[in-house]
C-alpha cells in the first residue's frame, strides 16, 4: 500500500520515490551484447549478459548506489563448458535459476542434476561449480550479492582470490586465476 494507511508519503518516502523516478533505468537482455572468457587452455569457458552492469552498477565502486546490491547475469554454457574453477566465497551469496539446457552443479556433496526450471542458492562457504554436460546451450539466470571485502577459495587448487584493497590470487604468493586449475 503506497505511502501506509492514510495514503500520504512521508517526507522520506517521497525522496526515495523521487530519486526512484529520475534514476530508474531499463533494458531489454535481447538487446545486450553477450560476452564471452576462456581460460588460457580452454578448460573453463563460458558467455553471459550482464545485466545489473547494463543498468548502470558500477562493480569497484564502495558507493552502494553505485554499487548495486546485488548482480544479474544470464550465463549460457555450450555443450561441455564449465564457466569457472570450483570454488567458495568467503561472504557471498548466489542464486541460480536455470532458464534452459540441463547441466550438473558440483557442490561439497558431490553432483547433482539440473533442468529447466530448477533454481538452488549456495551460501557464503560452500563450493559450487557448474558444468554443461548436456547436448544444447544451458542458460542460468544468476543472482550474486557481491559484498565488499569478499574473498574466494578454490578447494582443487588451495588457493585463495583475496579483494583487499586490490585483488590478489595466493596461496605463498599471488598466483595466476587458473593457476593448479588445468
């Protein structure tokens, strides 16, 4: 119910509504371009749409405002591409809703199926990876918090990816993102 029970705004709440207005921002995910990584031997590929970036979040900014809260990426794997090492994050959540396509996610239990329609989140601590092994395009909608100060593990490999201030990949010294991975 807009503006509580007697229908009139607060003064706060008709700022907020106000900056809502001359700051809200549309696009269409047809419309954005795809972009696509590889590691250097091929071993993780992937591609996606940025969309919270296309709506303006600014991802180094430490201005929330700027920042976003949270991150909006449609991923689209081929046919037996993994996107990323297998991995945890220190603070993060992730969301994942699979749009199309069937794959497996590898987590601490092992692995498990996913279809069209499934949708699972990995808290901050649990590892997680995705892998197309099926025979078309898996497509995820995936919702990241991506809080300052994060930093990531990566089990296979023992190294972590530190962000702060700079990021850095180490283990006894900064190591290379796909270093121990292929």
């Amino acid at each position: 119910m807009e503006g509580g029970r007697s229908g009139r705004r607060s003064k706060s709440s008709a700022g907020m509504a106000n900056m809502s207005e001359s700051t809200f921002r549309k696009v269409n995910t047809k419309e954005l371009p795809e972009l696509s990584w590889s590691s250097p031997k091929g071993k993780f590929a992937g591609a996606g749409i940025e969309i919270s970036e296309a709506l303006g979040r600014q991802p180094q900014s430490t201005d929330l405002m700027q920042r976003h809260p949270f991150d909006v990426e449609i991923l689209r794997l081929t046919p037996g591409q993994t996107p990323y090492p297998f991995h945890s994050h220190s603070a993060q959540w992730e969301f994942y809703h699979v749009i199309s396509g069937k794959g497996i996610v590898r987590h601490d239990g092992g692995t498990t199926a996913i279809e069209q329609g499934d949708a699972f989140i990995f808290l901050p601590g649990q590892a997680h990876q995705l892998i197309n092994d099926g025979s078309e395009d898996l497509l995820v909608y995936v919702v990241a918090d991506n809080p300052i100060g994060e930093s990531s593990y990566f089990p296979d490999s023992q190294k972590w990816t530190v962000r702060s201030p700079e990021v850095k990949r180490i283990r006894s010294q900064p190591l290379d993102y796909f270093d121990g991975e292929e």
